[in-house]
C-alpha cells in the first residue's frame, strides 16, 4: 500500500478522540508484565473495560455530556463553596461554645455542613443546636433548601442542558458536507482496489495454465 494511501487514514484515525482513547488504553494494556511493572499493567489492562464506553454509541453521548459540563459545574461548585463557607462562619460563631466537636473549628463547621447537606443526620445537629437557640431551626432549614435541593437541581440543569447540546454536535457531525479531499480519497481507494482486482483476474489464466501444465 502506498504511502500517500496510509498517511490520509492515519490522519483520520488519530484526529477522532475516541479512537484515540482506544488507541491509548491498548498500548498502555501491553507494557510488559515485569517484576516492575507487574502491578501497573494489571491495573492498566483492567482499563480495557473503558473500551465498552467508545463502543456504545450511548455511552460515548453520556461521557461527552459529562466532559462538556465540567465547566459550567466549577461555576456551580463556586457558588456552592461560597454559600459553606457563609454558612460555615455563621456556625461557628452560634454555636461553637456548646457544640465544640461540630462547630468548633472553620474545618469541623464545614465538615458537619457536608454532612447536613447528604441529610445524614442532620435532624440530630439541628436538635443539639435548638438547645442553644429556639430559633436554630432557620438556619439548618434555609441551608438544606438551598445546599441541598436548588444546588442539586443546578447540578441536574447543567448535564440536561449540556446533553442536548451534545446530542445537536452529534447531529452537525452528521450533516456536515463530505469535503473535496474525502472523495479524493474514496476515489484512490476504489481506484487501488479495482488495479488490485485486476491484477489477479490478468494472473488468473496463468495460474490455470500452470496447473494444467
């Protein structure tokens, strides 16, 4: 096969990311099971796994969902980490005396709001707060709400959104025109395999006739 046949596939191989993907995770799945690198290829090759994701069209749309919502998710993780840390202080400094084990420190205040804000066992720290103020309940109430439900719903809004702005890129892949320098490229290769198909019916009566002979 010539060259100028070869570098073209190439080229359209490694420019899709997927393919990529799969490329990699099969190399890295052949590094030599050494006496030092024993370990790391088992783990990589259990890697090979990840190739069911490149091969399910489905799979590959939720993973592109994901990557793509990364950004827009750091813009709700901020927004989220203002929100603990407002919280955090205000914690600490209502109710650090009487429940130093959970608001004693910035680190424990924001510690004890990631656990209220999963609801694991929020009702209990809220119970021991009420102790001290009668109108604690406001506090962890407003931050379940907002920790808990809007930011979820955020979380939620953001990988709808980006989903079906995936699923519209996946679409204007398979609209867009074939370019000139795709049918040159079909034209070589149907041309190579017609001049490949010939060759062997032109050698086709010699090797008849040297059976016979």
């Amino acid at each position: 096969m010539k060259l100028t046949t070869v570098a073209p596939r190439l080229s359209l191989y490694f420019g899709n990311g997927w393919n990529l993907f799969d490329f990699s995770i099969i190399v890295l799945s052949l590094l030599p099971s050494t006496e030092e690198f024993a370990l790391v290829a088992r783990l990589v090759r259990v890697l090979r796994v990840l190739r069911l994701v490149s091969a399910m069209p489905q799979l590959r749309l939720i993973v592109a969902t994901l990557v793509r919502s990364i950004p827009s998710m750091g813009h709700v993780v901020t927004l989220m980490s203002i929100i603990f840390y407002i919280y955090a202080v205000t914690g600490f400094h209502l109710f650090h005396e009487h429940d130093t084990e959970r608001w004693g420190t910035l680190g424990a205040s924001l510690l004890t709001l990631f656990g209220i804000v999963t609801l694991e066992g929020w009702v209990q720290v809220m119970e021991t707060a009420l102790e001290v103020h009668a109108w604690a309940w406001i506090y962890f109430v407003s931050f379940v709400l907002i920790g808990t439900f809007v930011m979820l719903n955020l979380f939620i809004a953001v990988v709808i959104n980006n989903l079906e702005a995936s699923k519209a890129a996946e679409l204007e892949e398979l609209r867009q025109p074939v370019t000139h320098d795709e049918v040159l490229r079909e034209l070589r290769r149907t041309r190579d395999a017609l001049s490949a198909l010939q060759s062997r019916l032109e050698a086709l009566p010699v090797t008849r006739a040297i059976e016979r002979s």
